[in-house]
C-alpha cells in the first residue's frame, strides 16, 4: 500500500508539472506576434502532448486505485520551476520566450528524470515515463534549435 501512495505521488508530480506546462506555453502563445504561425502551431502542440501525458498518467494513477490530484503539496518541489518560467514571460521578444520555453523544458526533463529514479516504480510505468520523457526530449531539442536560430 506504501508503494502505491508512493508511486502514485511520483505520477501525480508529473500531472503536475503537465499542467503547469500546458499554463507556460499558453501564457507564451500569448506573447508571440501575428506572424508567428510556426511557432503558435508548435506551442499548441506541445499543450496538446501535455494534455496527452496528463492522460495516460492519471489513467496510470487510476489503475492503482488512487485520486489524481492536480495540487498535492508534496508535489510543489518539482513543478516550482515552470511557475518561475510562466512568470517571467515579461518581455514579448521571440529569442526570450523561447529561452524561458527551454528553460521549462528542461525542468520538466528534470522531473522525469527524477520520476525516472525512484525504486518503487514498475517496469510499466518506467516504459509509460520513459516513452513521454523521449517526446520531451525531442520537444526540448526542437525548441532549443528554434532558439539558436533567431
């Protein structure tokens, strides 16, 4: 029963951390301009894979008979980051809004790396983490690149 509390907690951070994601790039939606389709459609994408991890993870929490539970306070340590992140979309430059989406990409990496190191998870639900931390990997890659571009 103490492994189930625990691994759900672990699944509940990244739920998380998802849905502070899924706030940070809405918030930066918000400050890209006009002309900037690209970058909308990826940012709308990445929300949309957030929505997807969510899913699959509160499925996952379900299956052990726990709550999903958007605002655990033992959570709070792992998804501080992207709050700071979501905060600091002060400037409407198109270099800085994709360095703070870098720098809440690589929390989120860091989240699941962290999920990642915890004993009490099964080799499931190490493959169900794994399986959306190579997608956030990706993602992170790609928003660097954009980053290094502009």
């Amino acid at each position: 029963m103490e492994n189930t509390k625990a691994t759900a907690e672990v699944l509940n951070d990244l739920v998380q951390i998802n849905n502070d994601r899924i706030e940070g790039y809405q918030r930066a939606l918000k400050d890209l301009k006009d002309n900037e389709s690209d970058l909308k459609s990826l940012f709308t994408t990445l929300i949309g894979d957030s929505h997807r991890f969510k899913l699959e993870l509160g499925t996952e929490i379900q299956a052990l008979g726990q709550d999903i539970d958007n605002w655990t306070t033992t959570s709070g340590k792992i998804h501080r980051t992207w709050l700071d992140v979501k905060a600091a979309f002060t400037a409407h430059d198109t270099h800085d809004i994709l360095e703070e989406c870098e720098f809440g990409e690589d929390a989120i990496v860091k989240a699941y790396r962290e999920a990642l190191e915890e004993e009490h998870l099964s080799a499931h639900l190490r493959e169900v983490v794994n399986t959306q931390l190579d997608e956030l990997l990706d993602a992170h890659d790609e928003i660097k690149a954009l980053r290094d571009r502009v």
